[in-house]
C-alpha cells in the first residue's frame, strides 16, 4: 500500500472509530440519564437514529477494512 493511500484508510478509519465511540456515549448517556430524557420529546425516536447512525458507521468500518486494508 503506498504511504498517501495507507494515509487515507487509516485516517478513515480514525474518523469512524471515533464517530462510532461518540454514538456509543450518546447512547448510553441516553438509556442512563433522566437529564438526557429530559431534552427529547420522543425517547425512543432519539435511540433508533443514534443506534442507526452506529450501525451505519460500523458497517463502512467494517467494508473499508474488509477491501482496503
């Protein structure tokens, strides 16, 4: 892999973990925190599109280094 290309995955996937830890906490922060619930109308609607959100994040981690690491 040249340097420039080993650059951009490992910077992608840097980029995914990260996202991928902050859904986590806005989850857990979410299930563990009647301040957190306090802030959204709709509890379960606010969990599905973070949990969502993870998924999809998790998903492109997973393709880029099944094809390109």
């Amino acid at each position: 892999m040249s340097n420039y290309r080993e650059r951009l995955v490992n910077a992608l996937i840097k980029l995914y973990e990260g996202c991928i830890e902050a859904h986590k906490m806005n989850i857990e922060v979410l299930l563990g925190s009647h301040v957190g619930l306090a802030e959204h109308g709709d509890i379960m609607e606010t969990l599905d599109q973070e949990i969502g959100k993870l998924a999809e994040l998790e998903d492109k981690l997973e393709s880029l280094e099944r094809n390109f690491k």
